[in-house]
C-alpha cells in the first residue's frame, strides 16, 4: 500500500508538470500569433504585444526546472520515468526559445514598418513559412502530450518543408536586394525574420526528437531518417 500511494504521489507529479510545459507552449504559441499577424498585417501595436507574454513565460521556464528537480530530488527516477524528466525539461527550454524568436520577428517587423516600405517587400512567402512554423510548433505540443512517435517522425519530416522554403526565400531575397540596392537594409530585416521562422520549426523538431527518446530510449538527434523510422518500428 505505501509503495502505490507513493507512485500515486509521483504519477500526479509528473501529470502536473506537463501541464505546465503545455500551459507554456500555448503562451508561446500565443506570441507565434501574434507575431505572425504582425508580419502579414505590418501592425505596430500587434508587434509590440508580441512581449506582453515573454515575462511569463521566462518565469515557467524557471518554475517548471524547480519542480523538476524537486521531483528528481526526492524520487529519484529511473528509466522511462527519468527519460519524460529530461525530455521535459528540454522541451521547456525550447519552448523558451521559441518565445525569444517570436520576440525577434516582432522586432523585425517593428524595424521594417520604421523603415517606411513595409508594403514593398517580398513577405507573403515569409507569412506562409511563418504559418507552417507556427503549425508544427503546434502538432509537436500535440505529440507531446500523447508521446505519439509517428507524429513526431511526421513533424520532422515537415521540417525539412520548412528548411527548403527558407533556402528558397534566401535566393530571392538575394536577387530582389541586387535588383534595388536601396531596399538592402529592410530586406535584412526581412532576412533576419525569414532565420527566426526557420529557427522556430528546429525548436519544433527538438520537441519531437525528445518524443521518441522517452518512448523509445533512443537519442535520435543527427540520426537519418531512415535509422528514426528503424527505431520506432
């Protein structure tokens, strides 16, 4: 009977702190929104209110890494258990990151609006990127909640969507620069937001990395896609 209340104790911890890393991914994903409308609208005052989450979010971060050490502390976990802690952690500082990368966009655009010729620039390829970031930040809160290793193989397979429409946006981000020299410095404006966006799709296929680690035991992180989809068969 004491050993189950224990491991009651422990599983109501655990729940709990995931909880927490959800309730701070939909922070985050509320500056993603908000910075995205920003982007597609050039609006200053959705721009600055990009920020209005970042303090709460840094202080989950730190609040989520207190309870986990609390929780290794005292019931020193082992195996699958102490995998989720880790995995836990790692998603939470990611998600963290993904925060100051929305704060980023915001500012870029901010600059870009002060520049004067918001209207000019090739963005609508950058709004459709920032919205598939946006959605993979949001499967990979998903996968996470359910550790489901399929949609996290999924999410890092549409990374690599991601990756090319940022590699592409470059090229002709390069060649508009070359076309009209006085759009140099809004276009990278435009360039630094175009990594941002790109930045927030890495953190989202951390996330899913983390998924597979707890369920499987297996780091996954450089590993081919192939050998990935080797692991969780």
């Amino acid at each position: 009977m004491p050993d189950k209340h224990i491991s009651t104790q422990f599983d109501s911890e655990l729940t709990s702190v995931s909880s927490q890393v959800l309730e701070m991914g939909g922070l985050v994903e509320s500056q993603i929104r908000q910075a995205i409308y920003a982007l597609s609208q050039f609006n200053l005052d959705a721009a600055q209110a990009v920020s209005t989450h970042e303090a709460r979010v840094n202080a989950m971060e730190i609040e989520i890494d207190h309870a986990l050490s609390s929780i290794i502390a005292r019931r020193q976990p082992t195996a699958r258990d102490l995998r989720l802690l880790i995995a836990i952690s790692k998603t939470t500082a990611n998600l963290e990151r993904v925060g100051d990368e929305a704060e980023k966009i915001a500012r870029m655009v901010r600059s870009i609006i002060e520049s004067g010729s918001p209207r000019s620039l090739p963005s609508l390829e950058l709004r459709v990127a920032a919205d598939m970031a946006s959605g993979l930040l949001n499967k990979a809160l998903d996968a996470f909640a359910r550790l489901d290793v399929n949609a996290a193989v999924t999410i890092l397979k549409e990374d690599d969507l991601i990756d090319e429409e940022f590699d592409g946006f470059v090229r002709k981000l390069i060649t508009y620069m070359m076309e009209d020299p006085r759009m140099i410095s809004p276009s990278l404006d435009l360039l630094f937001l175009a990594k941002a966006i790109e930045r927030i799709g890495d953190h989202a296929k951390n996330i899913a990395e983390f998924i597979i680690y707890v369920v499987k035991g297996e780091d996954v992180r450089h590993t081919s896609m192939e050998k990935i989809e080797a692991v969780i068969k």
